[in-house]
C-alpha cells in the first residue's frame, strides 16, 4: 500500500488470495478518515482478487458516536459506515466495545461486538492490590449503563468532560 502524492491511497495485492479467508485488521483511531479509507479500498481489492469471505476486524469502529439523530437534518454516519463496509466487499465485521448496541443493526452483514469490560475485570482483580476500594470513573453516562454490580464491586462514578 502506497499513497499517491495528492494523498489517495494505492494498493496492489502482492499474491494470490484466490478462495482464501482474509482478515483485514484496521483501527478507527487516530487518522480515523485515512484509515477508513484504507479498509475500505483494501476490501474491495479483495474482492476484486477472487478472495472467499473478507472480514474487517476494527477495535475502534469509526463514527460509532454517530448512531442516531441528535437534531434534525443530521447524519447517522455510523450507519453509513456500515453501508460502506458492506458495498465494499466485507463480509464479516469484528468490532469492540460499541459505543451503542443498536449499531449491529445497522449492517447486513454478521458483526461480532466483543467486550473488553471481562478481561478488564480480571486484570484489576488480579493486579490491583485493594481493588474492592477503588472508584471506577466512566467518561458518561453510557458507560455507567454497562455496570454490572455482580462482576466487580468498586463504585462507578461517571465524570465530566468540561474543563
């Protein structure tokens, strides 16, 4: 894969995927636009090349805030990310920690939501001297939702964004 000197992105698969499984493993992060992109046209010349089933393995799904209208005439742009998963040629997707649920619904196409919260939890039992004492501090009220009192014991408390 190589950029253009305008910045579009170009890619040329080096062998045969013919009939074979591919897993395309991207994060949402950071430059999240160019790494759509990237999954996105890495997708399609998959398909293009005769590949069995392309699957998008994405940790951090972009535009997943972006699930419903906020006010009118606004987009729901985590659907059309679904939309361009789809017409580019991804047959599964595997995703983490979905900002909403309803996100799943927004494809056509099997996703897999797989959740950090158990191997967070195991991680702090096992590491955290004292854990049964901490505060566990949620960014909003979404992540609140996700407590669960029977699997961990220490307190949510949801924080603020503003300075």
């Amino acid at each position: 894969m190589k950029k253009f000197s305008n910045g579009e992105i170009n890619v040329k698969i080096a062998e045969s995927i013919r009939d074979e499984d591919v897993f395309i493993i991207q994060t949402g992060s950071s430059d999240v636009n160019d790494n759509l992109m990237e999954l996105l046209i890495l997708a399609s010349a998959c398909k293009g090349a005769s590949a069995r089933r392309v699957t998008a393995v994405i940790p951090c799904f972009p535009y997943a805030r972006m699930d419903k209208k906020d006010k009118s005439r606004a987009p729901i742009t985590a659907k059309l990310v679904a939309n361009m998963l789809t017409v580019a040629g991804c047959d599964h997707v595997i995703t983490m920690d979905l900002h909403a649920s309803q996100i799943q619904g927004f494809f056509d196409i099997p996703v897999d939501n797989l959740y950090s919260e158990p191997l967070m939890i195991s991680y702090i039992k096992q590491n955290i001297e004292g854990w049964r004492n901490g505060i566990i501090v949620s960014p909003d009220a979404g992540g609140t939702k996700r407590w669960v009192p029977e699997r961990v014991s220490p307190v949510w408390a949801e924080g603020s964004r503003s300075v």
